[in-house]
C-alpha cells in the first residue's frame, strides 16, 4: 500500500491531504460525486501531495490506500471524535467535502461549502440534520479556507457567514468526460440492460421526455413539475410529456413522493430512485429536456452533465443556476406549475431552439472540467500548507 508505512501514511516524502469520502458509502448525489471528481483526477495534478481518502465503510473508489475511521458521517460527535481518528493518521491537511471540518489542531483545515441551503430553509431539513448543520457557522471559522462552489456561493458565504473574502476561494465542480462523448452503444440498449426492460419501455415512448435529476427534497421543488405536467396534461391531452425523476430520496421527500407517484398512476411519470452513471448517460441522450427548478442550487451539477450531453435545460432562475448557465439554457423567474408548463411547452415546440440551446450548452460546459477542478483545488492546498 504505497503511501502507508507501519499502518500511518508516511511523511517523510509527501505531505498528507486527507479527503472526507465517508458520504460515498451511504448514498448518490451531488456531494460524493464531488468526491469522486476530485479522487480521480488529484493524483495528476498534486504529484507533490499524498491525497488519501477518509472512508468509515467499503465505497467504490479509485484504486488508491484509503484512511480507515469508525466515526459515520452527521455524528453528532463527529467533530470530536473524527478530529481524534484523523489526528492519529497524522494529515497535514483535511479537506472536509460536506460543510464541517472536524476539531484536529494539528491539521490545516479546508471545507467546501455547496450550498446555504441549510440557513435559507432550515424547515425543510430534519431535526438531526439542523443539529448538524448548526454547527457550520462555527466550524467554518475554524478553517484555513472554504471552497465556494460558484460565486454565487461564494458571496453568499462571505456575507451570511461573515468569513473574510480572502479565505474563500471559487472553484467550480467539473463533468465527466463520458458525458460529452458520443454514446458507445444505443442509449436503449443502455437502459435496458440498467434499468430493466419494463422500465425501458415505459421511457422509450414516442412522446417528449421531461427529465429531472438530483435527490428528491423540498428545496428540489419537484412539486412544481408534477404542477406543470398536470397543467399540460390539461392543455395538450395527446401530446403531454413524460415526467422522469430520477435520484435518491432525501430528507422530508414523502409529500413529493406521494404527488409524484399519483402522477405516474397517470401514465404522466417514472420515478428512478437509484440510476447508474450508464443510465444517466443514457438518459441524458434519451430525454426532450431537462428542467432543474431548484430553489437554492449553490452550482447545480446535473445542469452541466445534461449540457454536456447536448440535453437542453429550463433552469430555475435562481441561486447559481444563472451564472453556471449563462445564455446557454433558458430560465423560469415565476415560481408556479403554469410558468413552468409555459416554459417547458415553449421548448418542446420549438425544434431550432432546442438545437441551438444544445450547441450552446455543450460549448458552455466545456468550461467546467474535473481537470481544472482539481488544479485549483490542489493550488489552494499548496496555499494553506505553505502559510
């Protein structure tokens, strides 16, 4: 196990960044696909720096030594006791990837911030998350640097949390090169083959595909596309889109997951709780549009996968979601069921548009790249470790 002397890394040639990945193990989503952005893609471009990951379970990782802890992710100790387990395997650094860098004096201290989302709604978390998530404001101060995900985020950690501008730094999430390659086999055969036949047939319809992608949560708002679906419904009985879901259940999910299980009693929509990246690929390339009507998205990753893959998407306009698209998408102001009908009606009836939206997105995506991501990640390790 290169890395790793006597059971604790050695230090005598690299120094130790230690990268919380204890969320791969426990669910998808936004966070640990961050992770795994920046496991794969640190070693090239932080030769100079021994990158581990912290894991407290067996997760799917990139063929490297990992540091072994028992302390779960959201412990109500975790500070503590996952600052105690980390101080034995001597890091010089901690990148915490969920908000809250644990107690470990000894250690330099770097924590990404994705969202605000826990300050702007607290009410749609549950009772052990807000215990969790109370605790941010503090323990951000207590770090060498936060990475923002956006500006947007950075902004708004600067001025919510009163962290001074200098420690915060901007660095964007990336998108995998598979989704901007051209499809190895027929997306078909792909969802099949992922999904199962059943659920392949029932998406393989000759109707517009209106795909979502990301954790079924209040803040996802995926309340206001099953509004918008019912509302076309409405409008154009023989020609209404297919709602597809597709993520984990989060927290305080039952009321949208009853509303969007009355709507696929209709034949209006396909809830896909757990899709392989193949199957996402492969709905990327399958779905009319994708429509992200977060409330508070601190960078929106699915927004950039879909761009990249030429999907074009009617976004939310709010929280990051303006600056990650820029004009490559088109954006709903008004927070209701009828403004999203209108705006998902107007692409599905618009060819030209869509063509040029998806030239448009696959151009903007290119922006954001996992190689970059890591390179500036890693400069701002070299920065805390050299002050």
């Amino acid at each position: 196990m290169s890395g790793v002397r006597d059971g604790r890394p050695s230090r005598d040639r690299l120094p130790v960044v230690a990268i919380d990945g204890r969320l791969l193990a426990y669910r998808n989503g936004g966070i640990p696909r961050y992770v795994r952005g920046l496991l794969t893609h640190l070693p090239a471009a932080a030769p100079d720096l021994l990158v581990l990951p912290v894991v407290n379970r067996p997760a799917d990782l990139p063929d490297s030594p990992v540091l072994r802890v028992f302390t779960p992710p959201h412990h109500r100790l975790e500070r503590v006791a996952l600052g105690a387990e980390l101080a034995w395997w001597r890091a010089a650094l901690i990148h915490s990837t969920d908000f809250v860098p644990p107690y470990a004096p000894l250690a330099r201290a770097v924590a990404t911030v994705h969202d605000l989302a826990f300050l702007d709604s607290p009410d749609a978390l549950t009772a052990s998350a807000r215990r969790y998530y109370r605790g941010v404001e503090h323990a951000l101060g207590t770090a060498e640097r936060v990475i923002a995900v956006s500006e947007t985020t950075r902004r708004r950690v600067i001025e919510r949390l009163s962290i001074p501008p200098e420690r915060v730094a901007t660095v964007y999430h990336g998108v995998d090169e598979g989704f901007f390659a051209p499809p190895p086999e027929p997306p078909a055969t792909v969802l099949s083959r992922e999904l199962g036949t059943d659920v392949a047939a029932r998406l393989l319809v000759e109707r517009p595909l209106v795909l979502t992608v990301g954790t079924v949560e209040p803040r996802k708002r995926h309340g206001l596309l099953v509004g918008a679906v019912s509302e076309l419904a409405g409008r154009r009985p023989d020609a209404t889109p297919l709602l597809v879901v597709a993520g984990e259940r989060g927290w305080n999910a039952a009321d949208t997951e009853v509303a969007i299980a009355r709507l696929a009693e209709r034949g209006l929509a396909v809830r896909l709780p757990h899709v392989s990246d193949p199957a996402l690929r492969a709905l990327y390339r399958s779905a009319t549009l994708l429509a992200m009507p977060s409330r508070d998205e601190g960078f929106g990753l699915p927004v950039v996968e879909a761009m990249a893959a030429g999907l074009p998407v009617v976004a939310a306009d709010r929280g990051a979601l303006p600056e990650i698209m820029g004009d490559s998408g088109s954006l709903v102001s008004e927070d209701s069921p009828v403004a999203w009908a209108d705006a998902i009606a107007a692409l599905l009836d618009d060819a030209e548009r869509r063509a040029g939206l998806s030239s448009a997105g696959r151009s903007r995506a290119e922006r954001f790249r996992w190689e970059e991501t890591a390179r500036r990640t890693a400069t701002v390790y070299r920065e805390v470790l050299a002050g």
